[in-house]
C-alpha cells in the first residue's frame, strides 16, 4: 500500500511537441479550433498514462489556451508545445514558449497581483496598529462607548419603525381613497339629474 501511495504522489514533467494539422484537417471550419483543444487533451491523455482516457482530468492553462484560440476558430495552430505536470491522477498543462501578445499579458497580470497582495498587506498593518491603540485604552471606556452606542441604535430602530409604520398607513389610506363602489344604473342616472336616490325625491 505505501509503495501505491508513493508512486501517485510522484510529480512527473514532461514536454511534448503536439501535432494538431491532421486531427483538425477533416473538421468543419467553424470547430477547429475546439477540435484542436480536445486533440491536445486526447494526446495527453495517451502520453501521460491516465486511467480510463479521461479527459476532465486533464487541466489546461488559461495562457495555452490563449494561443491556441489568438487565430480564431477558424485557424488554429498547426503544432503547439507544451510541458505537462502530472501530480497524482491530474495532469496540469502549460505552454512551453508563449508568443510575445500573452507573455505582455502574462506579466501585467503578475504585476497586478503583487500589487494586490502589497495592498492586502498594508492594510493589514494599519489594522494591527489601530487594535493596538485600541487595547491602550481603558476597558471602561469601551464599554461606555458601546453602552452609548448600543442606546443610538435603540433609538435609531425605534424611529425606524415608527416611519414604516407610518409609511404603512399613509398606503393604506391612500388605497381606502382610491377604492369606489359601484353604483346601479338608477343610481348613476340620477346623480345625472342632480338629486339623491337614497332620499327618494323629498
């Protein structure tokens, strides 16, 4: 059992050169290019040893498929090279040499996310330091903070409920207005002639 494990657990790295001319040849124009992306999994999937020929196991980087998509669907490359990393059932593939569009792109991307983690950084500083402040106060002094501002938030719920429910009746009245009865035939004739049914012409 220990031997499987270790054998899994083994990282294997290999780089192949992928014919893509010939699988793609006999396909429509409109799906060559997805034609060419499942090609490079089926060859993976051959060369690297995975079980059952699956090809959900098999990863592609967002950069190799850049350059296999960069011409359209219409053309894509006709031989790609790319290193293959397999760890345990999963085979993570890359591009071997990016062409110069992706590598810009690549870069930029990289730059942006150093920037990120510097961001997330700094901030985290100033959140140490502001907790450290904090703790040089008084324990009783925060809790007469929180007693002031646990009796805003009372208040500012309170006044609150009293607009919604205020809100609430100027709905309702606002519906009770608009509502009409419906009146007879006799009734809406006599309106017509200017007197009321209900006192029967006295």
């Amino acid at each position: 059992m220990a031997e499987t494990k270790a054998k899994t657990s083994i990282k294997i790295e290999r780089e192949y050169t992928i014919p893509l001319r010939d699988k793609v040849r006999s396909v429509p124009r409109y799906k060559k290019t997805p034609k060419a992306v499942k090609t490079v999994k089926e060859f993976l999937a051959r060369h690297m040893k995975i079980r059952d020929r699956d090809l959900k196991k098999i990863r592609i980087d967002s950069y190799l498929n850049e350059e296999l998509w960069m011409r359209g669907i219409k053309k894509p490359v006709h031989k790609i090279k790319v290193k293959a990393v397999k760890d345990g059932d999963i085979v993570r593939v890359y591009s071997a040499s990016l062409p110069e569009k992706i590598k810009f792109k690549k870069l930029r991307e990289e730059k942006l996310e150093v920037k990120a983690k510097a961001d997330v950084e700094k901030q985290k500083t100033i959140m140490e330091k502001a907790k450290e402040t904090m703790k040089g106060t008084k324990k009783e002094e925060v809790s007469e903070e929180k007693s002031e501002e646990e009796k805003r938030d009372e208040a500012e719920k309170e006044k609150a409920s009293k607009l919604a429910q205020q809100e609430i009746d100027k709905e309702i009245a606002k519906e009770m207005k608009h509502t009409t009865k419906t009146k007879s035939q006799k009734q809406k004739s006599a309106e017509r002639k200017g007197y009321n049914i209900t006192s029967r012409g006295h």
